[in-house]
C-alpha cells in the first residue's frame, strides 16, 4: 500500500506543479492580447483546472515519468558511514564489530518518509476526494430539498416567455419557480429557474424577458453543474490560482448569457435596467451554493451594465469545435511537456574521494586485524 501510497502524492504534487505552469501559460497569452475570443478563453481556463490531474495521471501511472523531473531530496547529504569512522579511530579492533550493528539499526529520515509521511500524504489526498464527493452529493440533496420548497410561478405570462425562450434556446423542459428570500434570479440545475418575488411588479415585461433569457442560456450552457465541477477539482488540486480561474469562468459565462439575452431582447438595456434592479436590493444576498446567479458579486455587475450599454452588438460565444479541440490538445500538450515530480529515496552513490579511500583502507585494515584477534 505504501507504494501506491507515493504514487497518489506523486499524482497529486505533480498536478499541483502542472496548474501553475498552465496558469502562468494561460496568463501571459491572455496578457499578450491572443485570448480576445470569449469561447476559445473559455475553453483554455477551463484546461487549466481539468488538464492538470490528467497529465499528472498520464505521467505518474502511464509513462512513470516526465521528460523533465524535479526530484524531492529525501534523503539525507551523504556522509562517511560511522562503522567506518569508528573503524579508523578506534584503539582496539575488537569494539569495531559491536558498533556496526548499532549504527545500520537505526532508522534512516529518507526511509520514514517513503514509508510514512509520503503514502500519508497521498492517502490523505483521496480521503480529501472522498470528502469532496459527500460534498457535492449534500449540495444536490440540498438543493432538491430547496426545490421542493418552492412554488411555482402563477403569472401566466411570465410562463409563456419563459417557453417560448427555451424552446429557442433549445432547452427541452422548464420549471419557472419563484423565492422570497432572494435578491438575484439563479439557474439550479437541470431544468429550473427560480425569480426572486419582487421581478414580478419591479419589472417590465421586456425585463422580465431579458431576464428570464439570460437564466435559460445559463441552463443552456449548463452552468449550475458545471460550476459546481470545476470547484471540485480546484479545491481537490489545492490550487493557489483556483479562485481566480473560477471568477474569470464565471466573469466569461455571464459575459455570454448576457449576450444572448440583448441578442433576444433586441438590445442590452433592458437586462442592464434588470442589473440595476438587482444592485439596488443587494447583490451577494443569500444565494444557494451549486447554481449560477445573474447577479453574485458587485464589481463585475457594474462592468456587465456598462457593456450592455455601450456595447449594443454584443454576441454569444461562437468557435467551430475544431478551434476548441485543437487548444484542448495543444494545453494538454503543454502539461504532458511541464516538469514531473520524482522522489530521491535510495541512498547516494559514494564519492571515491581520497579521504574517502584512505578511511576505507584503514577500515579494512583494522577488520583484519580484529580476525586475526579473534582467531
């Protein structure tokens, strides 16, 4: 089990060192201005937080190495062995054969970490994916228990848009549900849309629609599970950059549902006018975990009014699939190539120094001339 045990740590510390890299790649190139197109964007933060512990797994399981390895030094600087020492300096060579056992019975730092802490750690790793597969089962039961707590939607003509946009969106059914407690509307995965009670007489009805449009592209796009994912994964890889990767996904899928819904509205004033609406009764109100929210953080709000506004031929994230595969493979080639991990267990090869040879010379004089004493 220890050994299966180092190679879930050699997993999980090479898919940790595999997201940096992709993360510093996927910056620069987004800094260098050749991400400008919201899909292909898309597509590489979303490498960033899956292809890690992929070609983590393809290099510690498959090819049980990486073109460049950075080995942790586990074991201890090297050093003359005291049987040695105590052979050289010892005024009689009787006591020489008493010290050797003593010396060899004491456990090496390098051994316990190979086969304790190391396999410990890896260990821990899985116990941290059980953990986080609970997780994500109690925030399903939860948000069917929150479901079932809602009521229908009863405006007839509400009901009517929200068909109609779904039939164009493609979505085959859809629950149109309303809540009280919220500030913003949210998707919740796989066919509802839950409108907090106050759209119905704050807005409307070309708000309403806008707004409805934008909930439908997110269950278009299947937001809510996919949000609810790539969390998983960031937080199971321990990635440092993860919250940010997770905002730029949310900042990219808003930006597209927004879209959408000014592409259906006939312009982005009315969802803007829905935008305000919701800032004004406060946005980050209580809003259950596992969905996508219109409105979930104040900054970025405010930026999605001024492109809605100023930018009145916004469209939806379009790529040909060729476009998104071919940065699939090429990310996912950049990982295959980044640095892999390697542990350094085995003791260090002796350096046939001078100092080294005379005291092997004097150690082997003094084990014959203890056999010659003792015979």
């Amino acid at each position: 089990m220890s050994g299966l045990g180092q190679e879930l740590f050699l997993w999980a510390a090479t898919a940790w060192l595999h997201g940096l890299c992709l993360f510093a790649l996927v910056w620069i190139v987004q800094a260098l201005g050749l991400l400008k197109n919201p899909a292909l964007a898309q597509t590489a933060w979303r490498a960033v937080v899956v292809a890690p512990l992929l070609s983590a797994a393809m290099q510690v399981f498959v090819l049980h190495g990486a073109p460049v390895r950075l080995t942790l030094p586990l074991t201890p600087p090297a050093h003359q062995p005291a049987s040695i020492v105590e052979a050289a300096v010892a005024p009689s060579p009787v006591t020489t054969p008493v010290a050797a056992p003593a010396a060899a019975s004491a456990p090496k730092l390098s051994e316990l970490l190979l086969t304790r802490a190391v396999p410990a750690i890896g260990w821990a790793w899985v116990a941290l994916a059980a953990v986080l597969a609970l997780r994500m089962g109690a925030q399903q039961l939860s948000l069917i228990v929150y479901r079932r707590r809602l009521r229908p939607v009863a405006d007839a003509s509400t009901r009517g848009l929200a068909e109609a946009l779904g039939r164009r969106a493609g979505v085959g059914r859809l629950r149109l549900l309303e809540d009280t407690a919220l500030s913003s509307p949210i998707a919740i995965a796989p066919d509802a849309v839950v409108l907090p009670t106050w759209t119905h007489a704050a807005l409307t009805d070309a708000q309403r629609s806008a707004l409805l449009a934008h909930e439908v592209w997110h269950l278009k796009r299947r937001d809510p599970q996919l949000r609810t994912l790539f969390g998983a994964v960031v937080a199971l890889s321990l990635a440092p950059h993860g919250l940010l990767v997770m905002r730029r996904l949310d900042d990219l899928a808003e930006e597209d549902c927004d879209a959408w819904a000014a592409l259906q509205s006939g312009g982005g004033q009315p969802l803007a006018e829905c935008l305000a609406a919701c800032l004004e009764r406060g946005v980050g109100g209580p809003i259950p975990s596992g969905v996508a929210a219109m409105a979930r953080r104040p900054s970025p709000v405010v930026e999605r009014v001024r492109r809605l506004l100023q930018e009145p031929t916004m469209k939806p994230q379009t790529r040909p699939f060729s476009h998104h595969a071919l940065a699939a493979v090429l990310i996912g080639a950049a990982a295959l190539a980044a640095p892999g991990l390697a542990l350094s267990g085995a003791p260090a090869a002796p350096v046939d120094t001078p100092a080294a040879v005379a005291a092997q010379a004097s150690a082997d004089a003094a084990t014959a001339r203890a056999d010659a004493a003792v015979a």
